[in-house]
C-alpha cells in the first residue's frame, strides 16, 4: 500500500518534490511510515536511508515526527547514544508542533530507550508522562501501549506481582482495540516467567511468542523473542537445545544490523561453554574484547554481567590480578537485572575467596540471603518455589565446599539452604477472595461438563479449552499476588538433632556432591556424614522401584504368574537402592523411627517398600526444618472429617466404617459431596480422611486434585485454609508425587497441604486398588484413634502388605 501511495504520487528519489508544496508535505509522511514499517521488518538501515531523503523537503511542522522516527530506528538497531540524541531534537519540534499523539510517542520510546541503558526510573517517569498525555486523547490502543510499557518496566524495578495485575488489564484493553498487540502481553509473561526462575515455562512461551511475531511480520520482535529464549533455556539447564536456540538468535539479530544484541547471543553461546568446561585459554580475551564493543557503543543490558563472567574465567585460569576492582563494586538499583548481577558477583567473589585459598562461605550466604528477600515478595508458591533456581550454583558451591572442608552439622546447615524454601513463607490466603472464588467456581462447572462429555465419548476440545482458559486465568490471578514479606526463622542443626534424639527418631538428610549421595544423620550419636551410591544410580533405581509399583496396580487382576514377576523386580530394586543408600546407616539408625529428607532425583522413591524399613515407623519430609516446624505445631482439636468422592467400589463401605472410630466425625458422602462443603470443613479440622479419586498435573500442580461428587477440590484452594487439619489421610489416589521444579523445589496436591500448614499427610505414589484401601485406612485409622502416631500405625499396617504405595509425609 505504501509504495502504491508513493507511486501516486509520482516519487522519485532522484527528482523529489518542491519543499513547500502539498505532494512533498504527503510524499514525506508516506517515506516516514514506510521508514517505520521497514525497522519493524529488521530493516532500519533501509528505512533511516528513506528518512534522510525526505528531510530534504520536509514541511517544518512535520519536521518533529521525521526526527523522532529517526530516533526510534536508532533505537531499533542499537544505536542508543543516537537514539537519544534525536530523541532530545525532536522533542521541542514535537511539543510546538505535534501532532498530540506522536508526542506522546515520544516519550513511550524513549522510555523503552531508557529501559535499554538501565535507567529504570527515569524509563518510569517517561512512560507515566506518555500515559498522562494519552490519557487525555481518545486512543485508547496508544493509552493501553502506554500502560504495558509502563508494566514491563515495573517488572523490571522487581515489582512482579504489580506488573502481572497490569498486564491483565492490558490484555483485555487488546483484545477490544489491537487484537494483533496481544502476543506482546504473551511476551511480558515469559519475562517474569524467567524474573523468578521459571525457566522451562518461560521457554514454551517464547517458543509459542516467536511463531506468532513472525507470522505478523514482526521479524525484529521475533529476533529478540529468540535471544530471550535462549537466555531461559540456558538457565533450565537445557545446554544443547539453548546453544542451537542462541546460534539463531545471533544469525537473526546480525541480519537487522541489532549489532550490540548479536554481540550478547555470541556471549550467550560464551558463558554456556563456560558452564560445560569447554571454555579455552583465551576464553576470558574473548569475553572481555565482546564487553569493550558493547560498552565502546555506550550498551548497558546485561553488560556488567559479562564483565562478571570474564572475570570468572580469569579465575578458573589463575589469571587473579585486578579482579578486586571488577568484582568490588556493589550492584546499584532495585530490580531482577540487578538481582541476577549481585546473585553472579557473589559467586564470582567465592571462587576468588577460594583461589586464594580463603572462606568463600561469607560471599555464597550474602547471595543466598538477597534470593530470600526476593522470595518473600512473592505470594504464589510457585513462583517462591521458582526462584531457588536463581540460587542453584551458589548453594551448590556451598554445599561441595561444606562436604570437602566443614563438620557435619555445617554440610546439614547448608543442606537446608538448597530446598523447600517455599515452606518457610507463610501462605497468601488467596483463594478466599470473591474474585478468585467465582473464577474456581467456572472451572468446576466447566470440568464437570468435560467429565460428561468425555464419558459419553462426545467431542470434548471445546470443553477442554474452557478448562484450560479458565486454569490460567486463576494461575495468573495467583502470580499476581504480592508476598507477606516475612519467612520463618531457620531452625540449627544442634535443635533438629536435639529434637530427634528425644523422640527415639534418626533424620537423615540425603543430598548429592561429587556424583555421589551424601546421609548427614541426627538423633543418634552425634551428627554424622556419609558418603553413599552414585546419585545416578540411586535415581535409577528408584525410578524402576516407582515403575514396578504401578505396574503392580495394573496387575492386581492379571494371571499370579505375571504379578509374581513384577514383585521379583521390585524386590531387586528395592534391594539394590537399599544396599547402596540404607544399610550403611543401618549401624546409626539401629531401631530408632526414621525421618527421609530426600535429594530432589528420589523424591518418588516409595521408602517403606525398602528391606531396612519395612514395618519401621517411616516419615518422608521436604526438608529437616519443616520436619521440626510441623512437629512444634499446635495440634487441631476440631472434629475429624470423613468424605467420599464417586467412583469408588468400596468408597461407602469405607467411610462408614472409619467413621464409627470417631463419634463426632463429620461424614460427606460420595453422592452429596460437593468441594465447598469438604473445604469448608477441612478449615479447623482436626483429622480429614478423604476417599476421593485424584489426580497430579505434573505441567499444572496448582490443579491437582480431588475429585468429589459436584466437581473437584484444587491444590490452589487448599493454601486458603485458616487452620488447615492436622493429619489428613488420601486414600484413593496417587497424590503423593509432586513435581519437582526447575530450583528443587516439590509441588503438587501433598505438597500444598504441607505448605498450608498440615502436620502429616498419608498418601500414595501409585494408584490404590479400592479393597486394598479400604482394608488398610480402616486399620491405619483404628491404630491412629488408640493414640497410635501417623508414622506408627501406618508401619504396622504396612508390615503385612510388603507392597503398598502409602506414604506418611511432613512429621
């Protein structure tokens, strides 16, 4: 259409229009939009060449927008300093002349451009004038542009859960006046998926943000989309797939002339070679030659970070002279950029302390220390869990240099620093707002009508896509929400082992260093390390443990023969991970009870299925401090709940029987049972045993759930509890696995009911055949109400079932 325009009328570059005239004042307008639409293509070379030629005969009242666009592809090929520089002539042009909207436009771009040289409160104040200006003219798809930028860069200045409320107001805004905006919001979610360690979520959405900007034709967009992509797979870790992802970023960028940007991929390709061992002698020249042409083009993004890693390699290759100065300074300014640069110094300045041979602990507990920080600003537990992720290299580093050079109690110390960090943030009581509770409320509608359809085999995309929107639209609403900012006081290794000794129980803290895993024991005599299997193996193991397990479910109806061969499997691999991670621990334990904390790779291992732990009384816990906070929490005195779900053969039976144990239980029965009436008596409960099917969402664990006769009960609910039950019990399902995120952190529906401040959870790792669940809760509970602990009464019930998938979790 532009050039159609400019063939109207009649242009030539060679003879242009009188200035002056009206075919020259339209012939300069059409050039500047094709200059726009030609960087927005990755072309700006091409479109500042059509500017220069029409500043020839550009009326003088248009001369303000022809010099703001020359700004804006400055900007948009990296040229900052020129950028601002046009920007700064343009402005008085502009404010004399107009028109209102462009500038207004002037300051939305140079906020992005301030934004790019890390001025984040001078981007802020731009961005607010723009919205100000906006807000007085009847644009409303500039106003809601306005309004995003001024999100992102409260994303960037770390207010994440402020931005995201933004970002949903801007979304709707898109949809009524610029339907084809609405991927930039896609966008801005990836970031603060990334801004709290979220790093595999945030790769599947740039992937889906990258399609969508190249089927619009936004090819500088989708080139920066697939460096940001590359940067979140990096960090997953997902090496191979991140080199190949930042070598199409670079060849992308370098096509547009995004000279400094291709410079940061090529960095990107750098440090992961760095990460792998790979770097050469002359890697640190190399980095540091890239850190000189950024900064020789007055490039800030990320820039400190890269002098960060040159300084690293210095290290790694003895070269120490100097590094003080580099690595000395303090990262000034709120936000994640920041955070991320202060997270890389302190791990630079601990490999340096250990060079020199001096404690590198100080520096790795101060990174540590500010992720803390950063974690209760956050009310969604995912995101609290996501950001340990932030952490991983320093409490690695931490926890290596612990084994090799501290006591046993140092190596449990850190041991704590490396996992369930959620647990200790109290939770956001979310659920209960109207908002959120309306929107739950659609989503049982919508899966019960899924149920419906897909039980009568009728087409159910539809249905399903209702779900997922409505999931989503609930996820978002609780990211959105800001922490408490407060966390509980970590507990010395000498009190959890004090606290072990005097109930007759042996702790033991499985964690990986040097390949292999590591026990740190307390209760017994002494605090004690040792050095177990390789962790690979133990993984392994393990997961053939789990497999064999739930094929066992499978085969409860299948001929003896088949089901004999798979309970020979397991004996094997139970035996094998018993032999390699157990029984050298056997002469601390002796007959003590036994808490597992496990390494993040056994999180499934289904423990009483083990040889030295069968019929022992067994607890499996996130971590050592949340062992000890759960056994110092107040027990409930509330009535004991007993609910069914449907589906269940013995479901009735059960219930019933159970019941009869305690007087005053409230009873909820499959056919009555609606997820309101359950969660409403969970509040205050004392004991919940809940006989309902379930499901784990391993890429959703905020909706795993129950299933109950009016819809399902949703993990997400369960952390608006005001006085969650003690001890509950889930007797039908597979709810005690959880997901372990990209930071080592455990969430599911067990997980949830943990964080909300239950006690002990008895569940199962595999699927529960209904006579084997109704036999064993209805003996688990009579041992429970004789005043047998969770720990003991399911040990003995599980003495004469050698294969049952139950599990006691918390204390």
């Amino acid at each position: 259409m532009l050039e159609e325009a400019l063939s109207l009328l009649e242009w030539s570059a060679a003879d242009p229009p009188a200035a002056g005239t009206a075919r020259a004042r339209l012939t300069a307008k059409t050039l500047m939009v094709m200059s726009a639409n030609l960087a927005n293509r990755g072309a700006s070379a091409d479109g500042l060449r059509l500017l220069d030629q029409a500043e020839a005969f550009v009326d003088p009242a248009d001369r303000g927008m022809l010099l703001h666009q020359r700004a804006f592809s400055f900007w948009q090929s990296s040229r900052l300093a020129d950028a601002m520089h046009w920007f700064e002539a343009a402005e008085p042009l502009l404010a004399e002349h107009g028109p209102d909207y462009m500038y207004a436009a002037l300051f939305h771009n140079r906020a992005l451009l301030w934004r790019d040289l890390g001025e984040l409160r001078k981007a802020l104040a731009s961005i607010q004038r723009a919205v100000e200006i906006l807000g007085r003219l009847d644009i409303p798809a500039n106003l809601a542009k306005s309004m995003h930028l001024e999100a992102m860069i409260w994303l960037d200045l770390g207010e994440v859960p402020k931005a995201l409320l933004t970002f949903d107001e801007v979304r709707e805004q898109y949809r009524r006046f610029a339907p084809e905006l609405e991927t930039f919001i896609d966008a801005s979610r990836a970031d603060a998926l990334s801004y709290v360690g979220l790093f595999r979520q945030a790769t599947e959405r740039w992937t889906e943000v990258i399609v969508a900007y190249r089927v619009a034709g936004d090819l500088r967009s989708a080139a920066m989309s697939e460096f940001w992509r590359a940067v979140a797979a990096f960090e997953d870790p997902q090496s191979e797939t991140a080199e190949l992802w930042a070598k199409q970023a670079m060849d992308s960028l370098y096509e547009q002339g995004n000279e400094p940007m291709a410079f940061l991929a090529r960095l990107l390709l750098l440090q992961g070679r760095f990460d792998s061992g790979q770097a050469g002698p002359d890697f640190a020249e190399k980095v540091q030659r890239m850190c000189d042409a950024l900064g020789q083009r007055g490039w800030t993004m990320r820039l400190e970070q890269a002098r960060i890693l040159a300084a690293r390699a210095k290290i790694k290759a003895g070269d120490l002279e100097g590094l003080d100065e580099v690595l000395g300074g303090e990262t000034s300014g709120p936000g994640y950029d920041a955070l991320a640069e202060s997270v890389a110094r302190y791990l630079a300045r601990a490999e340096l302390a250990l060079a020199r041979r001096l404690d590198p602990m100080p520096e790795l507990r101060a990174g540590l220390d500010l992720l803390d920080e950063y974690r209760m600003t956050f009310g969604s537990v995912e995101f609290q869990a996501g950001v340990s992720a932030l952490g991983l290299q320093l409490s690695s580093k931490g926890l290596t240099h612990t084994t090799n050079h501290g006591s046993p109690a140092d190596m449990l110390r850190w041991a704590e620093r490396s996992r369930a960090q959620a647990l200790r943030i109290p939770p956001v009581k979310s659920s209960g707002n109207p908002e959120a509770r309306e929107a739950l409320g659609r989503l049982r509608q919508a899966r019960q009508e899924l149920w419906d359809l897909q039980v009568e085999g009728r087409e159910a995309a539809e249905a399903l896509a209702r779900v997922s929107r409505l999931e989503a639209e609930i996820r978002d609403y609780d990211r959105a929400r800001p922490g408490p900012g407060e966390q509980a006081e970590r507990i010395s290794p000498e009190a959890i082992h004090d606290l072990a000794a005097s109930r007759d129980t042996v702790v033991v803290n499985l964690f990986e260093v040097g390949g292999n895993v590591r026990a740190v024991l307390v209760g017994g005599d002494g605090i004690r390390h040792v050095e177990l299997m390789p962790l690979d193996d133990a993984a392994e193991a393990g997961s053939r443990l789990g497999a064999d397990l739930d094929a066992l479910r499978r085969t409860f109806h299948h001929p003896e023969r088949l089901r004999q061969s798979v309970e020979g499997s397991m004996r094997r691999n139970a035996a094998a991970l018993a032999e390699g991670v157990l029984d050298p621990l056997l002469g601390y334990i002796g007959n003590r009870q036994v808490v597992v904390v496990p390494h993040s790779k056994l999180a499934w291992v289904p423990w009483p299925l083990l040889p030295p732990l069968r019929g022992r009384p067994l607890t499996v816990s996130p971590s050592a401090e949340a062992w000890w906070r759960a056994v110092h929490r107040p027990a409930g005195t509330g009535p004991v709940l007993i609910a069914a779900g449907p589906g269940l053969a013995r479901a009735g039976d059960e219930i019933e029987a159970v019941a009869k144990l305690y007087p005053e239980a409230i009873r909820v029965v499959a056919e009555e049972s609606d997820p309101e009436t359950v969660l409403k008596a969970l509040d205050g409960a004392s004991v919940a045993h809940l006989a309902a099917h379930g499901h784990h969402e391993a890429d959703n664990v905020l909706f795993s759930r129950l299933d109950f006769g009016l819809g399902p009960l949703n993990a997400y609910e369960l952390l608006g509890l005001d006085q969650p039950p003690t001890h509950v019990v889930l007797s039908a399902c597979d709810l005690g696995r959880s997901t372990v995120e990209v930071g080592n952190e455990t969430l599911g529906f067990t997980a949830a009911l943990l964080h909300a401040g239950t006690s002990t959870v008895v569940s199962s790792l595999a699927k529960v055949p209904d006579a084997m669940a109704a036999d064993m809760m209805l003996e688990y509970h009579r041992r429970c109400a004789a005043g047998a602990s969770p720990a003991e009464a399911l040990a003995a019930v599980g003495e004469q079932r050698p294969w049952h998938p139950f599990v006691a979790f918390g204390a």
